[in-house]
C-alpha cells in the first residue's frame, strides 16, 4: 500500500514537474517569437523629399483662372487693330454706351457682317515691350463687351450692345472671339529649355504683386513657354553704391515664388502667381525652377 501510494506520489510530482517545464518553454518561445515580430516590425523613418513624375501632378482646372482668360488677350502684330472694326458713336453721336444701346461702327474694306454676328468689343491698352532692347512684344486688350451685328447703314455697321463690363466707347475695337481648341485642365510642367525673362506688367494695374496675381511675362511661344509651365520668380537685383569708391554694386537676385503660365502668345504669356514669399514687382526676374517645384506644386 506504501509503495502504490508513493509511485502515486511520484506521478504527481512528475506531473507537476512536467506541465511546469512545458510552460516555461512555452513562455519562452512566445517570448523569442515577440521578440523577433517586433524586431520585424522596427522600422527607422529619415525626412526624405518625394518627387512625383510629371504625369501625376494634379492638373489645375480651367475654371479656376477663367476670368482671367476671358478678360485679356494679346496681339502681336498692331496691323491687326489697324484692320479691325472699331466704334465710331452712338445714336446721336452718344460717346458713352452701355448694353442695350446701339453703335454704329466702322467696317473696313472688304469685311462682311452676317445678321446676328456677335463679337467682342476689346480696348486696347499697354504695349509689352523688351526690357532689354525696347522692342514691341504686344499689344494688350480688355474686353469691354460684346455686341450682335443688325444691320447695315451706309458706310457704317450698327450693332446692338448685349454686354458691357465698362462703358463702350469711340476707338473700341471689334473682333472675332478667339477660335481654336480650349484646355480643360492645365497640367503643371518645368519648361523644356531653360528660359530667362522678366514680369512686364500687372493687366489689373494692381501696384503690389502677391499670390493669386495675374502678371504679364516677356516669354512666349517662342520660347516654348506654354499653358501650364511653371515658372520661378525671383526679386530682381538690387543696385546699391559702394561707400568707398562710388561704383555701383549689384547685388545677386533673391527667390520670390512660383507662378504658373495660364496664357501664351508669340513672345508674352499670361502667369498666376502661386506662390509669393515676398512682394514682387514689374521687372522682376522668371526663370526656369527646380525639380522640387513639382513637388511644391503637389503639396499645395
């Protein structure tokens, strides 16, 4: 009775003895397999810049610069206002007109007016010239209005007024609305080249130039400055004399932004500014922008 009673005893211990060995060796492969999962899943971030491929830069709508775009437009040869119509009076020699009223305009040889044509009515205004050599790069035009042809009346056409966004007056020209194809979206993008220019003008007349501003650049077509390119802006270089000998020093140009070409002609474009990090001005310099304007561009 003894004896069974200790092989008894025994088993139990050795059972205790067994299930302990067999937890602690369990404990310590969990303990090894947690280890090694978090050894895995240790993973050591350093700040990186992510460019992405110009194909997948978000491409801006149209809408978003449209009334820009329906304002202005530049012609480059002035032959062309020569030869368009343009606004003679109003009835009974009104010089002020406003939609509704009529105009009688004059037509040059050999133009013809179907009934109900319409046209826009444009302004002119600046001439864009070189800041380097002087040359005449455009000539800037407003629209005004618009206006649907009625009829003829001797040497004169009269059209009736159907929009004026500032009051029509004598010497407006009449043209056709721009034809070609239109751009939904406008896909931001480095310039092919590197290219140089300057800002010309503000079409606005605003004096300060800051973010969301339409600016006029002396590039182009020519230059292979389409819809789309982005383009650096940089604060012209300061002049500053030199204390001890009189000379003029210039000082080197400073970075001022990024501004996005929405319009181009044969040698002046149309940019918004996208970016300002400090105010620009007429005569500050554009030029080719790094690769990280992509990015700046994605991140906005």
């Amino acid at each position: 009775m003894q004896a069974g009673n200790g092989k008894r005893g025994m088993g139990r211990h050795g059972g205790r003895l067994a299930g302990g060995l067999m937890m602690i060796g369990a404990l310590v492969v969990a303990s090894l397999a947690v280890r090694d999962v978090a050894a895995k899943e240790v993973v050591h971030l350093s700040p990186a810049v992510r460019e992405l491929p110009a194909d997948r830069v978000s491409p801006v709508p149209r809408r978003e610069v449209a009334p820009f775009l329906n304002l202005y437009r530049i012609v480059d040869d002035p032959a062309v206002l020569e030869r368009a119509r343009y606004v003679v009076a109003g009835e009974e020699g009104q010089q002020l007109m406003a939609a509704g009223d009529t105009v009688y305009v004059r037509t040059p040889e050999g133009a013809t007016a179907r009934s109900g044509a319409r046209l826009a009515i444009y302004r002119p205004g600046e001439t864009y010239r070189s800041p380097d050599s002087g040359e005449p790069l455009g000539i800037e035009l407003r629209r005004v209005g618009d206006a649907r042809w009625v009829r003829r009346e001797g040497e004169l056409d009269v059209f009736a007024i159907r929009e004026a966004r500032q009051e029509i007056r004598p010497g407006d020209r009449l043209l056709p609305y721009r034809a070609g194809p239109v751009a939904l979206h406008f896909t931001p993008r480095l310039p092919s080249s590197s290219v140089a220019g300057h800002i010309l003008g503000v079409p606005e007349g605003v004096h300060a130039i800051g973010r969301h501003t339409l600016v006029a650049l002396d590039l182009g077509r020519s230059d292979d400055v389409t819809p789309g390119t982005l383009l650096a802006l940089q604060a012209a270089p300061a002049r500053v004399s030199d204390p001890l000998d009189d000379a003029t020093r210039r000082l080197t140009s400073a970075p001022a932004g990024l501004a996005m070409v929405v319009e181009s002609f044969a040698r002046v474009s149309y940019a918004l500014v996208t970016e300002a990090s400090r105010p620009l001005e007429v005569g500050d310099v554009v030029s080719t922008p790094g690769r990280e304007a992509l990015t700046s561009w994605q991140r906005r």
